[in-house]
C-alpha cells in the first residue's frame, strides 16, 4: 500500500535554507519520478520540482529555480528538497508525489 511520508518542514526567517524530506513506508521510490508540489492557505497546489527515477532529470518552476535543489538518495529510499534563500512566498504546505499518490504534507513557514 501507497504511503509517502513528508518531514522536515518548520518555521524559517526569510533568507534561511531547509531542507525536507519524501519516503515512503510502502513500494520502494528508487523506481519513480517523484515531484515535490506546495499549497498555500487559499491557493491550488502548485509543482515546485521533479526528479526522474535516476536523477538524470530534474525540473523547476521558474518561482523557485536558482534557489530550489531536488535530488534523491535511492539507497535511503528518500527524496530530498533543498530550498535556499527562502521568502515570504515560500509558505506552503510541501507534498510528494509518486504517480496519482501523495502525501500528507510537511509544513513550510518563512516569517520573520
């Protein structure tokens, strides 16, 4: 059974980095491409990254590239976001994706 878990979100000040985490208690993540996605109160769920199944392709929105980093660890089973220079813009609740399956969201506030 599908169970992709997110962590590592939290509260940041504007400027900070964070990086958060996708695993799955299920099927292995090693075989997929995995997107990260992000809500914020009010506003659909945008993509914010993906990562093909060998890491050979990654992909960015234009909001986040440049200061956005996905990789993947196949060994660990985890996918990673590492976000850098962190905004306001950047609350959102952070979910993976794996095919039609998600998540249930890791936190993501930037305040100061």
């Amino acid at each position: 059974q599908e169970h992709l878990i997110e962590s590592g979100g939290g509260l940041v000040h504007p400027g900070d980095s964070l990086r958060i985490s996708c695993t799955s208690s299920g099927p292995t993540l090693s075989h997929s491409n995995i997107g990260w996605f992000r809500q914020a109160p009010g506003k659909e769920r945008d993509f914010v990254a993906g990562i093909s199944h060998n890491a050979a392709y990654t992909h960015y929105a234009d909001s986040v590239k440049g200061r956005f980093t996905i990789s993947r660890d196949n060994a660990k089973n985890t996918v990673y976001l590492q976000m850098n220079s962190l905004i306001p813009e950047d609350t959102a609740v952070y979910y993976c994706r794996r095919s039609t399956y998600w998540g249930q969201g890791t936190q993501v506030t930037v305040s100061s």
